[in-house]
C-alpha cells in the first residue's frame, strides 16, 4: 500500500483534524476547496473509512480517525522539520564541526579574530584550522578531511567552487629605523633587492611567489632565510637588516604587534584575491553556507 499511498493526503487529514473544516484547511494549504474534497476522497478510499463526517457547520472525525491523528502529526512534524534542517540553522545550538585549510600567513590576521568573534555567535560550533597551501588544500577538499579553504588558487576541479573573500597588495615588511625607510614612500627597486630577504614557504618548495613576480621581471632577490612558517618571522626582521616581502595583512598584523614597518614595494603588481574554495557537495548545507558567509564579512569587514 505504501508504494501507491500518496504522502501529501497525510498533510491534508492532519490539517482537516486541525481545522474541522474543507474550506479552512484549503486557504491554509494554498488549495482550492474541491481539491481539498478530492484528497479526502482518496483517503476514504484507501483505507476504507469516512474519516470525518459532517456535524452542524463541521466535521467531526470518526474513531478511526481519532486513532491515527496522533502518529500522522507526528509524521507530519518529522517532515516538517528535515525539511527545515535544509535551509535553517540555530546557531545558539548548532555543534556542527568544520576543518578549513589555509596558509599559515591567513592564521593570525584572519582567522584569529574569526575565532573569538564566531564562538560568541555560534558558541557549540568547533573550527579547526590545518596549515596548507593551495595545492594541498585542493586534495584534502577532494578527499573531504577539510571543509573549507582560504588562500590563492589557479584552476580548480570542476568538483570544486569558489568565492572571492578580499584581494590585497603585496608589501614590504621590516624593522623600524631600518636603512631602507630612509626613501620617501615605497623605496626604489634595487634598495628592495639590495637586502637579505626572509621568505616563508608555507608548501616547502624552494620559491615564494614574490619570486615568481620577479622572475617576469627578469629579477631575483638573494633569501638569506627560508621558513616554512610565520612564528619567527617578526622576530628576525625585528633584529636585523632582513626584508620580507608579504600579503598586506599579514604585513599589518606583524607591524602593528611586533613594532615593525609596512612599506609599498615599487613594482606594477596586480592585487593578490584570496578565495573561499569548497566541495560543491556542501553548496546547499545550512551550517557550512552559514560559515562561508561568516568569513567572507568577517574579511570584508577587516578591510
């Protein structure tokens, strides 16, 4: 019987037992009054009882009818609410967990903020953060032991969408009273290359993407220092003539924290966007929607 049965008669008896009345229960249901009588009369008919007879100016429900109305509002409400899961999220409750990927440049000035700010908002939700670069990101993406991921990507599998977050410039990031603040606004080119560089390679390969800038340019920098991380950078800078060249946020955070200076580099170079990338799968998942909106305004409201 369940293969023929039609589910949206069970809508139908649960409201006519809730109204007591056709035209009632079509204005509620959006439906016309025959239609209304037409569903009734296919529920009379599989399961071969009047279900609600007609008393004074309503309708009173037989024993039958009595009987099922408590397991048909519950099937009812069960619906009801999977189908509110999909669109809906109470953040006062929500214990959904997420792993995002990201470059260890993105941690401090980003998602250290992002965290204080979304345990206040949403505070049974856990966030995880896992240090990769672009390439690793995309796998752990594939292969779903990451959620989310923040940073700078070229081609993406057709498996996967994007969202610009903000786009930022690179700079130039020192110690204060360091010989090459001594130019007015961005300093010239050859003092750039003319100091010992400290690069951060967040994937471990030999080139920092500032590299791969100047190789267009037909220029190369000497890297006195090569981390794979961020932890120590503001303390080399802070006590020696090394240069670094960064993501403007990055750059700020450190200059403001540690006592450092931000200046414009002197190149002609395009703004670096940084995207949300995610699986197409969670498109339409209420919590994981939630969250890239979350830090898409909490990037947008940092800049």
């Amino acid at each position: 019987m369940l293969r023929t049965f039609d589910m949206n008669l069970l809508l139908v008896f649960n409201t006519l037992m809730e109204e007591r009345s056709v035209t009632r229960t079509g204005e509620r249901l959006g439906r016309t009054q025959s239609a209304i009588s037409n569903s009734l009369k296919r529920l009379r008919d599989a399961l071969d009882d009047p279900l609600f007879v007609r008393e004074g100016a309503g309708l009173v429900p037989t024993p039958r009818a009595e009987a099922m109305a408590p397991e048909v509002e519950q099937i009812v409400r069960r619906v009801e609410l999977c189908l509110r899961q999909e669109t809906e999220i109470d953040l006062a409750t929500d214990s959904s967990h997420f792993v995002i990927g990201a470059p260890d440049r993105l941690s401090l000035p980003i998602f250290l903020p992002v965290m204080r700010t979304m345990h206040a908002i949403a505070p049974n939700m856990r966030l995880d953060l896992r240090t990769s670069d672009r390439d690793v990101s995309i796998r752990l993406l594939a292969s779903g032991e990451i959620d989310l991921a923040l940073g700078w990507f070229d081609d993406l599998p057709t498996s996967m969408l994007r969202s610009v977050a903000f786009s930022e410039d690179l700079v130039c990031l020192c110690r204060k009273g360091h010989p090459i603040l001594r130019a007015e606004g961005a300093a010239d080119f050859q003092s750039l290359l003319s100091y010992p560089h400290l690069v951060v390679r967040s994937g471990g390969g030999r080139h920092a993407a500032f590299d791969a800038i100047l190789s267009r340019f037909g220029h190369a920098r000497h890297v006195q220092t090569a981390l794979t991380n961020f932890t120590l950078v503001p303390h080399l800078l802070r006590d020696s003539n090394q240069v670094g060249v960064f993501t403007k946020r990055t750059a700020d955070y450190f200059a403001e924290n540690y006592d450092l200076a931000v200046i414009p580099i002197p190149l002609e170079i395009a703004p670096i966007s940084h995207e949300i990338v995610w699986h197409r799968r969670f498109t339409h998942d209420p919590a994981h929607r939630w969250l890239r909106g979350y830090i898409q305004k909490a990037c947008s409201a940092q800049g």
